[in-house]
C-alpha cells in the first residue's frame, strides 16, 4: 500500500508538470501566433494590401460594367433562310441518355430534307450502338458511324467529332452532346443567326432539373448562367472566349479554313472554347450568341459530387490556353476574392465592403441575365449562391489548372 500510494503521489505530480508544460506551450504558440500576425499585418502591408485590392475590385466592377453594356446590345435574328445541317453527336458510353436525346432530334421542327443526324460511336463498351440502330430503323435520316480505335493524336472526342464532321453533307455543323434533350425549335433558332457574315452561332445550355429550387441544383443553376452572360457579352463585344459544345453551330468552310482541330489538340478539351477562339483569332467570320428561350438545350445535372467536381476540372483545365488578357482578368477576379478573404482577418470592414461592391455588381449582372436567359432566382437564393460561389472559385478554379481529371476513360 506504502508503494502504490508513493506511485500515486509521483503519477499525480508528473500530470500536473505535464499539464503546466501543455498550459505553457499552448500560451507560447498563441503568442507567436499573435506576433507572427502582427509582423505579417503591419499598418503598411494591410494599406499596400487594400490599394491593390481596390485596384482589383475597379478591374472587376470595369469588367461588369463593359458586359452588362455587351448583354444589352445582343442582336435579334437575323435572317429566315432555311439553311440545312448536319447534326453531330460524339457518343462513349452513353446508354443511359442516348435515346431522350435522339427523340427530341427526331421531333425537331425542321423540313426532314433539310437536317440530318451523326452519331459517332466512340468504342463504347455498353449498348450505346444497339439503341442508336434500333432507333435509326424507323428514322431515315440518322447515320450510325462506330469507331474501333483512335490511330490519330487527336484527343478522343475531337477525333470523333471529326470523323462525323468528313460525313456531314451539310454546310452547317450543329453539336450537341448525349447527354441533352435539344427544343424542337432548336435548328429553326440557329438557322435564323447564320446570315451571310456569320460562321458561327453558340447558345445556352442550362440543365434539366427536377427539384430547381433544391440548394445544389439552384447553385448548378446560377453558376451556369454566371458563366453564361460572362460568354455571350463577351460575343457581343467581339472578344469571345468561352461556349459550350452542347448547343454549338459552325459552317463546315471555317472547320477546313482553321486547320480542323489540329491547332488545338494538345487539350482534351476545348472541342467548343478553345474552337470558338481560334474561329476568332483566324478568320473573319461574325460569331452570335442566341438567347431565346426556344433555343436552349437542356443537359442532364451531374449525377454525384465527383463527377461535378471532374467535370468541373475538365471544364477549366482548357483555360490554361486561353489569351492572356482572358487569363490576367480571371486572375484578377480571383485575387479579389483571395485577398478580401484574407483582409478580413485585420481590416474586417474594408473587406465587407469590397466583398459587397463585388456582390452588387453580380446583382446588376445576374437581373440582366434572368431577363436574357429566363431564369429565376430570390434574393435568399442569390446571396446563398453568391457566398457558395466565392469558395467554390478558390477551391475549384486552381484545382483545374493543376489537378488530372478522368473524361470517357481518358486521363489528362
């Protein structure tokens, strides 16, 4: 008993010194942690750090404003020539939403005579085939091509795509994607943009939701039109940098004039944006962006977080090759956000205040977008989407810039 009381005593001592020693080292890390603030915070670097940062946040207001200006000005139709198209698909995979979308292409409300329809079956390994020849066999004009192997160093879908292209009979190549439900008016909205100057003619493409208002969906929802006005002012004002490929349109002579995808086949993306630029920079056709809501073709939400998160890398990686005033006012936008952040921890009221200039500005953006593009959303849904936006960016936008993502079996 003597001993286990004496071992009692010294257990007891030593917990108390190893508390002390625990007080003492958590009152030393708080103190360095203190001073480290205080040297990282001088009064010079928070001054130095809201001049720049006021600097950004004119730069992003500049930016808005110059695209509200473009959103204002997006030109009606411009003809009513019933041109004829060939319509192609690049298809991996794709069983589970291949048929939604060639019912909706065969419903189209177009002269038969005058579209046709190019599936190109890239090596799926699933009953994407079957489907599409059992469809084809009471539809005339859908064309089934089925690839075995890529021999090209194209990357997969820009192979596909233009394998479909060297079948099209058609002058005018419209694109979707498998996974998309296309309006009937679809090709009539198109025909009326291409009028003798224009070589190319985008749109939007929200997506399909049962539940819109559910939090997730809502934020898919605003994100897409974000990016969407940020696209078509940017038509508008003759500086394009981004499209989508799932509501997408070009003449087959500015395909052969650029060279077909050659000069941009180092992305695994790009097949739309990076095109888009290059249709620019190389030619002098017109490009259009169409907003009626008669136009937009409805694609299929991501059915998990990863995959809306690969999907997302996948999106952004293209714009490592984007122009470098594109890249410099991203980046610029980015900062903003970072270096606001950051501000709060010692200015917390310079920070508010620019994180609400920002906000104010994507207000005016956003009610000019809703009108454009026929989508809703309450002032609760905006600034909820607005704060989820501002993480969602730090975190997912260099995540695309470094990050390999997966599409279709191929890694990049």
């Amino acid at each position: 008993m003597p001993i286990t009381s004496c071992l009692i005593v010294v257990l007891s001592f030593c917990l108390v010194n190893i508390d002390e020693h625990r007080c003492r080292s958590k009152i030393q890390l708080q103190l360095k942690a203190s001073e480290c603030f205080t040297i990282l915070f001088t009064p010079m670097i928070e001054t130095l750090l809201f001049g720049i940062l006021c600097f950004l946040a004119i730069v992003y207001v500049g930016v808005a404003l110059f695209a509200f200006y473009g959103l204002t000005k997006l030109t009606p139709p411009l003809t009513d020539t019933v041109h004829s198209f060939s319509i192609i698909v690049a298809a991996r995979n794709e069983e589970r939403t291949i048929a939604p979308l060639l019912h909706s292409l065969i419903a189209l409300d177009y002269p038969k005579e005058h579209y046709e329809i190019i599936i190109v079956n890239d090596r799926s390994t699933d009953a994407t085939a079957d489907i599409v020849t059992d469809i084809s066999a009471h539809a005339e004009n859908i064309t089934l091509i089925s690839l075995t192997e890529n021999n090209t160093d194209l990357p997969n879908k820009k192979h596909a795509l233009s394998v479909g292209i060297r079948h099209a009979r058609y002058p005018i190549l419209a694109f979707t994607d498998a996974d998309c439900i296309v309006p009937p008016t679809w090709l009539k909205r198109l025909s009326e943009q291409f009028s003798d100057d224009v070589g190319l003619v985008a749109g939007y493409s929200p997506y399909l939701f049962n539940e819109p208002k559910h939090w997730f969906n809502s934020f898919l929802r605003y994100e897409e039109l974000k990016g969407t006005i940020f696209a078509a002012a940017a038509v508008r004002l003759n500086s394009p940098y981004m499209c989508t490929g799932r509501n997408l349109a070009y003449r087959k002579i500015v395909f052969e004039q650029v060279g077909g995808f050659e000069k941009i086949k180092h992305s695994i993306s790009g097949d739309d944006d990076l095109f888009l630029q290059l249709v620019h920079k190389t030619t002098h056709w017109k490009i259009r962006y169409m907003t009626s809501p008669s136009s937009y073709v409805h694609t299929q939400p991501p059915i998990h977080l990863r995959s809306f998160v690969n999907q997302r890398i996948r999106h952004i990686s293209a714009s490592k090759y984007y122009p470098i005033t594109t890249k410099v006012l991203f980046g610029c936008a980015h900062l903003l956000l970072l270096g606001s952040l950051l501000l709060l921890l010692s200015l917390p009221l310079y920070a508010l205040i620019l994180l609400l200039v920002r906000m104010n500005v994507d207000a005016l953006l956003i009610a000019k977008g809703k009108e454009l593009f026929n989508e809703e959303f309450s002032v609760g849904e905006f600034f909820r989407n607005e704060l989820l936006l501002i993480f969602y960016t730090l975190i997912i936008g260099p995540f695309g810039l470094v990050k390999k993502f997966e599409w279709k079996g191929a890694v990049s």
